[in-house]
C-alpha cells in the first residue's frame, strides 16, 4: 500500500491491483522481487484499463459526464467484501488498515 513509487491509485483500485498480481497489501514495496514486480505492472494495467472500459466505479455518487453509473463495481473482487467468500479460493476476504486507508484482501491468493 506504499504509494511513494506508484502515487495515485485511489483505495478501490490498490485493492483489485494486489489481489490480482496475488500480492498481500501489508507487504512492504523493498520485499517485491523482479518477478512480483512485472506481476504487478500488469496488474495495474489489466484494472485500470477494465476501470475505464467499464466506465469508472460508481462508489457513492461518482457519475460519468452523460450522467451514468460506472459499471466497476459490478467486477469487484475484494473492495468492500469483508466476510464475503473470495472468488478464486472460497476463503473470507478481509479488511486491514494500513497508513489510514482500509484495505481488502484474501489471505490465501495474496501471499
Ligand atoms: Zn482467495
């Protein structure tokens, strides 16, 4: 949940991110090899591009300019499913607070 190297990402997306390259958010940037790292770039990419195909995340009141929800949340894995089962493995997602910011995630897909 570092963002000094990758600035920006809001709470939803740095969720989906780590589950998705399967990294615990709790883990500190320094202990990210080469191979978790390349995981990871892909995995921005893959979310963000899906965040902005599906038009945003429609949180609370986020409308896009036409006025319509985005459809992001429909696709969420983790974000705000504390005490729902994980897609992947069945396991309970779980949240955690790091530097103030709630943070979801499986404690069995993400390592
Ligand atoms: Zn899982």
């Amino acid at each position: 949940m570092d963002q000094s190297k990758i600035a920006g990402i809001g709470n939803i997306y740095a969720s989906e991110i780590l589950f998705e390259a399967g990294i615990l958010p709790a883990r500190p940037a320094d202990k990210i090899d080469c191979k978790e790292l390349k995981k990871l770039y892909k995995s921005i990419k893959n979310v963000l591009n899906k965040a902005i195909e599906l038009r945003g995340t429609s949180d609370s009141d986020y409308r896009d300019t036409s006025g319509a929800q985005g459809g992001f949340q429909k696709v969420l894995k983790v974000y705000r499913r504390t005490g729902k089962k994980c897609g992947r493995c069945g396991t309970i997602i779980l949240r955690e607070t790091i530097g103030q910011r709630g943070t979801f995630y499986c404690p069995v897909c993400q390592k």
